[in-house]
C-alpha cells in the first residue's frame, strides 16, 4: 500500500521536475485539441447527415458516398487514421500537389502535429456523429415534413427551419457521450510528437520513475468528464420529462341519477 501510495500519490515529485506547470500545459493542449475538434466534427457530422438524406435517385450518387464514407472512418482506428493523415499530407506536400501551408500546417501558433490531430479527430468522430444526428432526423414524425411540404416548403428549407432544429434537440446527449469520447482520444494525438497531457505525464514517468504525473492527468481528465456526464444525465432526464404523458386523471361523473 504504502508502495502505491508513493508511486502514484507522491505530488511532491512533480515540483523536482516542474511537473505541475507541464502538466497543466500538456492539459491546455489537450483542451484546445478538444474544443476545435469537437466544433469542426459536429459540423462536419451534421453536413454528412443532410448530405445523407438528400431525396430523389439524381442524389443517388452522393447518398452512396456519404454512407461508404461513414462506414469507413468508423471501421478504421483513429491511430491509423492519424498515421494516414499525417503520412498523407507530408508526401503531398513534399510532391508539390499542395502548398506547404497545408501539408505543414502551423496555425494560430500550433504544430503540425497538432492539426494533423484536428484534422484526424474530425475526420473520425464527424462519421460518429453523422450517424447521431441521423438518428435524430429519423426520429422526427414524418407529419412535420408533410406538413412543411403542404405550405410550399422545399426540402431544404424543410431540413433547415423544422426538421434539423428538433432533431438536434433530440440529439444533444449523445452528442455529448461522442465529446467525451473524442477527448479521451487526443492522447493518441502524441505519437505525432504533440505534448499533450498523457505524453506530458509519461515523459515525466520516464524522468521520475514515478506515475504521479499520469495521476494527475487522469484527475484533470475526470475533472472536465464527470461534470459532463452529469450534465448529460440532467438533460435526459429534463428531455424525458417533456415526452412523459402527463395529466390528472379523470374524475368520476358526479350528479348522477341515482348516485
């Protein structure tokens, strides 16, 4: 016990190697990696959903892609994944078949490795999230696309005032549990060499022979997860309340003959 305790539980440790500053920068990475992938994958899932519910055999073709596309990302590991991203963009770019703005991109400060993890979590977690707002739109009452087309609504503006806004209500928990999930995967963005809090916390393994700094990342993991997780149980719950059939029930007749 007393072994685990000093292992895993010896905080002090991380002041001999400035673990606590590393740390919390690896976690600030980890959460901007977050943040802008999970936008650009709700984007890009919602894009793939519509894309998917487009009507009439001339859209044949791009229902066809869009569902082999999905099938794809989800069937192939995000660890591949970054490695195709990343090998990809390098041998383009060194081709000249793109500029290296894009083969080596260095946006807003950040390293390639960095948006060639943006880029990958997009990637894979859009397909999952396509699939979520799918759900949602099919769980619409087909009356509410009836009832758009009877005034002269197009599909479009169908999709757009009425189906998507209820379908994304629907949707926002699950959509959630896919953020969380997408979070816990930008650890595998540091075999691109991006000192996220994982690698951060396994470098200071390394230093200290000691895994408290992997604790502490573990902690702050926790820290932004649960809450979320709470969260999602809170709108659950809420969203069960509104579809619950409610009302008193009836009352006897009173004033009846005879009664």
């Amino acid at each position: 016990m007393d072994f685990i305790l000093e292992y895993y539980f010896d905080f002090s440790i991380l002041s001999d190697v400035d673990g606590w500053s590393r740390i919390l920068d690896g976690f600030w990475i980890t959460l901007k990696l977050s943040i802008l992938s999970g936008i650009l994958a709700l984007t890009w899932g919602l894009i793939l959903a519509m894309l998917r519910q487009l009507p009439g055999k001339a859209f044949a073709p791009v229902r066809f892609l869009t569902i082999a596309y999905i099938d794809i990302f989800r069937g192939i590991p995000l660890l591949l994944v970054l490695f195709l991203v990343s090998g990809s963009l390098l041998a383009f770019q060194s081709e000249g078949i793109i500029p290296t703005a894009l083969g080596l991109p260095r946006f807003l400060g950040e390293s390639e490795g960095f948006w060639w993890g943006v880029i990958s979590l997009t990637l894979t977690y859009g397909a999952y999230m396509a699939e979520v707002y799918r759900a949602g739109i099919e769980a619409v009452p087909e009356g509410q696309s009836e009832a758009a087309r009877s005034v002269g609504m197009s599909h479009r503006q169908a999709m757009r005032h009425i189906i998507v806004p209820q379908a994304v209500r629907k949707v926002i928990p699950p959509l959630l549990n896919d953020f969380i999930a997408l979070m816990k995967d930008t650890s595998l963005v540091s075999v691109l060499a991006t000192l996220e809090v994982v690698q951060v916390g396994r470098d200071i393994q390394s230093e200290t022979f000691n895994g408290t700094g992997l604790v502490l990342g573990a902690l702050l993991f926790l820290a932004v997860t649960i809450p979320l997780a709470r969260w999602i149980d809170y709108m659950i719950r809420r969203e069960q309340r509104k579809t619950q059939r409610g009302g008193a029930p009836a009352k006897p007749p009173t004033g009846l003959a005879g009664a």
